[in-house]
C-alpha cells in the first residue's frame, strides 16, 4: 500500500463493529472478509486479538494504533503504527524519545494521530510518515484540513465519524485520498464509489 496524496486508500477500523448474534471473532472474520471484497486497501485495530485474527486471514497491510505506554512492538509485525501526538502535549524532546526507542525495534511506516497544527508541524519535524485526524460533524474544519493537505508535505488519513457523503467529496476535492472508515460503514466500495 503507498500512502501518499495522490493514492485513494479506503482503511477500516474493525475494532468498531460488534454483533450481539455472532462470536466476536467470528463477526470479525466475516467483517475483514466483506470489507476486503468491497475495495478496502487496509485495516486498522488497537487490539491484539484483531491484530492476531488479520494477520491469520488478510494479506491487506495493517495499521496498529499505540498509546504513550506502549512497549509490545517486538511482538507485533504491523506495517503501520500510529501514535496520538497529543498525548505529549506538543512536547517535542518527550516525543522524539519516545519514538527513537519505537523506531529501534520497529522498521514500518509511523503516523501521528493529531489535532491541530503546531501538532501536524511537529510531526513533519518528526519525520512521521502521516498524519491522522478524527472527524466528526462536530468538529470539522474544513478549513483546517485544506491548510494541512497544501502546507503539510506529508500524507493526511482522516478518520471519518458522522460525516455524510458530501463532506467526504469536499475533502477529496481539497486533496484528503486516505480515509479510515468505521462506525456502520460496511462497504468501503459504496462510498469510494460516491466520493
């Protein structure tokens, strides 16, 4: 998978469905399978067991989000890690520790989860190869977002919560081709083939 402003990637959190009918791994079978017949081009989970059941059935890459104490890096093989900035408080010595001891055990790509800018700039410092954004009806900024896909020189994944379809044809049109998609969205290819 290349992550870059031009490639559409369509990366599904599978730790957001459940189903009170089915075993939750076998519900998670059934989602990574449909979510790969229906133009996913990977998945994303903060869980081991999910971590465990993608690497068993899908050759799609994976992203594994990470908090501030996390230390099981030897253990995993993700492609791609994501770490929330914001939990340093855009404290950069604390960060660049941090991610020194990651980068010596881990050899993937890393994305730092952010919320504002100064936390993009400091990812860009970083050398992080992405940035990530949650996005709700609440709180999109359009705005924002266009600034961060013109001025940012590295790829922006926006994590879509309650967003309608038309939000997410803004966003591409100002230049946002890499999306995380969860929450009831079962079928990645219906809104690729919206947006």
């Amino acid at each position: 998978m290349i992550l870059n402003k031009t490639n559409r990637n369509v990366i599904i959190d599978i730790d957001n469905y459940q189903n009170k009918y089915l075993d939750d791994m076998i519900f998670t079978k059934y989602v990574i399978e449909f979510s790969e017949k229906g133009g996913a081009t990977a998945f994303l989970t903060n869980n081991f067991t999910n971590f465990k059941i993608l690497k068993e059935i899908t050759k799609l890459p994976i992203f594994f989000e990470v908090d501030r104490k996390f230390n099981g890096i030897i253990n995993i093989d993700p492609e791609f890690l994501i770490i929330d900035i914001v939990n340093f408080n855009g404290v950069y010595e604390q960060l660049n520790i941090f991610l020194n001891d990651i980068r010596e055990k881990f050899k993937g790509k890393i994305i730092g989860k952010i919320f504002n800018k100064k936390q993009a700039i400091l990812a860009c410092k970083l050398n992080l190869d992405g940035i990530a954004i949650d996005v709700f009806k609440e709180n999109f900024d359009n705005e924002f977002i266009s600034e961060l896909c013109l001025d940012i020189n590295i790829p922006v994944i926006l994590r879509i919560k309650t967003l309608d379809i038309n939000i997410c044809k803004d966003l591409v049109k100002i230049g946002v081709s890499n999306f995380i998609l969860g929450e009831d969205i079962t079928n990645p290819n219906k809104i690729l083939s919206k947006i």
